[in-house]
C-alpha cells in the first residue's frame, strides 16, 4: 500500500505480506500525553488477528482477509471481512479515510471512556464533541 494514498494522518507502520499495520498520528500518540497503546492502528491480516500483539495463528488458505481498526489491544471496532488482499486493501484505506474524517463512532468502542483521549481525536479528526 502506497503511504500517498492514505487519508492524512496515516502512515504504513509494517507490510509484510499477510499482515499490513497503518498507524493513525504517531507524532501525536507516542506514549508522551498518551499511552502507547492509545494509537489508533488499522490491522489488515489473513484470518482473525489475536488480542495480545505479536501472537497470531498461522493463516490457512481459505482464512478471509480481516481489516481491524484498534484503539487499544482490547478496543475494537470488530474487523471486517474481505475475500481477497486487494479487497482489505481497499477496505482498509476506506477506513482510515472514514476515521480521519471524523467519521468512525469511536467513542461507542469503550466501556470506560478516556475523554481526554477522545477530545485530542475530535481535535485532529475535526469532528463536533
């Protein structure tokens, strides 16, 4: 995926192949004023990507593609499903350009809300709080 082509904001952090990680305003969310594991990143992987970071089965051919946006490890948004890489690819540019836009409902993500979090995103995302 070609970082030109993202909304603003996200950046390709890894493209391996099965699995490709864009990360939303690294510049921002860098474990400073906000947890590391507050940077919103969209997961594109073959089959269902585990909870815990690093720790995936091996994907078997007929696995779908799973475009994931997470705000933290165990904040989802649920993923959705794709038949073919090119399919999630465009999926989860689609995505980020919803969230980017202010468009993704994150705040219905959480069960215990940050606010302070959620107020710099409505910033960046020029979205009404």
């Amino acid at each position: 995926m070609d970082a030109d082509s993202l909304a603003a904001g996200w950046t390709v952090w890894n493209d391996g192949g099965d699995r490709l990680v864009l990360a939303y305003r690294p510049d921002v969310f860098n474990g400073g004023d906000f947890p590391p594991e507050c940077l919103p990143t969209i997961y594109l992987t073959r089959g269902r990507r585990t909870r815990r970071p690093g720790v995936r089965p091996n994907p078997q051919p007929g696995d779908p593609w799973v475009v994931t946006l997470f705000l933290e490890p165990d904040v989802d948004h649920g993923g959705d499903h794709y038949d073919s890489r090119e399919e999630a690819l465009d999926g989860a540019a689609a995505l980020a350009a919803r969230f980017a836009d202010g468009e993704v409902d994150y705040r219905g993500m959480y069960q215990v809300p940050r606010e302070r979090y959620f107020e710099k995103l409505e910033e960046l995302t020029g979205r009404e709080a």
